[in-house]
C-alpha cells in the first residue's frame, strides 16, 4: 500500500519551508523539509519525493543547479518558487526540466493547487519492470525519428532498448502527437491536449519544451523532421513511413 503523497521542500528560510510544510501536512501530504541542495540530497538517499518545491533563490547553491543535478538523476517533479528571480532565471529553470513556477511569497491555496496539477500530469508512473521490449504491442510503440515512444511503460528507448529520460510534461507533449500525426497543432491546442493549461508562461516553455524533445529523438536536432515548426501555425508530427 502507498502512503500519503510526499513532498520536500526546499528553502532556506525556515519560517516560509516550515509554513508551506505545516499547511500541506494539514492537507494530508507526507513532508520533508530541506534548507538546501545538501539536505535535498540528502532526503533523496532515505526516499525520493514524489515532487519537489524548490525555492530558486538560496545562497549556497543556487536553485538552477540543483534543478540540473536533480533532473540529470531522476524524472522527480520540480515546483520553483521565484521571489526575485529574472524571468530569463524562469525560463532556464523550465528548459532544465522544471515542471512549473510560482511567484514567492505564494498564496498557500494556490501552491497546493499547482502541486496537484503538476501531480496529476506527472500521474505517477508504474514502476516499469525491466520486461522486454517486443511484449508492447504496435498500439503501444510509437517511433519518433531515433526512439521508440512506450506509451504503456511512459518511456523513450533507442532500438537497443536503453532508457532515455523523459520528462512527464516531455511525455506528455509525445502522446499528443502520437494521436495527431500529420496534423498541426497550435501552441495553444498542444497546451489544451497536454492538460498543461496552467502556468502564464507554458505558452513559450511548449517551444522549450520541444527543444528538449528534439534534442532526445531528431536525427539531426538543427534540421528537425520529425517535429517540424511550422510557421504562424504551431508544430507537426511527421513520422515516417518506413517500417524498420
């Protein structure tokens, strides 16, 4: 049996991580309070959260690096919270892989709000069990350019079957165009699909987004033909026609 949903968070300031973790304690959520990257990792080693709220702005080390060094481990959603970050430090958070961003000090009903939004779009994956590849069946593998999308498993492999990390929004923008080959899709329609309506800046963080996911499936990731821009209009999936 699963327990309560565990969230860390992590500030530097012990009153604002002690207040967001006594509200989310009363809403039922299991915490772990960190006042920093050290104490994260820390955490990490006796249990992996199922998200992270991670205030950018701390002195030691600052909440880039440890969204970087978090995400280069694991897929674990990230909330930043930004007081006086620049939106330039917003949008590298998002490109880095961070899953959403909240303007410090934040009404409590609101952080929770995103929590479980964030939540809901990461919908906890099933623990894949090492199986073999060829079990999924052709409903359930979706090539995009040089991997294999397991709609099932919610994993990227290459055609020797390793892993490659994804991103549950990552995930999310791929099973959108796996139902919509061939068909343009808006920024805003991807968002509706996505169910990421839910940050101010998603829109542009679908082209970050995007970037990432080229990165990890186009051939040639600075000529993309698998997801293709198109101008005025949105992006397209184009897989291709021969079977391999």
């Amino acid at each position: 049996m699963s327990g309560p949903t565990h969230i860390a968070i992590v500030d530097d300031e012990a009153p604002a991580r002690e207040m967001v973790g006594d509200y989310l304690r009363m809403h039922g959520f299991a915490v772990t309070l960190c006042d920093g990257g050290k104490s994260l990792r820390q955490a990490l080693e006796a249990a992996a959260p199922d998200l992270v709220v991670l205030d950018l702005n701390m002195p030691e080390e600052d909440g880039l690096s440890i969204v970087r060094d978090l995400k280069s481990r694991s897929d674990i959603p990230v909330i930043m919270l930004t007081a006086t970050a620049s939106p330039i430090d917003r949008v590298v958070g998002l490109e880095l892989g961070a899953d959403d961003y909240i303007a410090k000090p934040c009404e409590l009903r609101e952080l929770m709000a995103r929590i479980r939004s964030v939540l809901r779009r990461t919908a906890v994956r099933p623990q894949a069990e090492p199986a073999a590849a060829p079990a999924a069946g052709p409903d359930t593998l979706v090539r995009f350019g040089t991997k294999w999308l397991d709609l099932d498993a919610q994993a990227l492999r290459d055609d020797d079957d390793n892993e490659h990390p994804l991103t549950a929004s990552e995930f999310g923008l791929l099973k959108v165009f796996a139902a919509n080959p061939k068909r343009v899709l808006s920024r805003e329609r991807l968002l509706e699909l996505a169910n990421a309506r839910d940050a101010e800046a998603f829109d542009r963080a679908i082209d970050l987004r995007i970037m990432r996911i080229r990165r990890k499936i186009e051939p040639d990731p600075s000529k993309p033909s698998v997801i293709r821009t198109i101008r005025g209009g949105g992006y397209v999936f184009s897989p291709s026609d021969a079977k391999s």
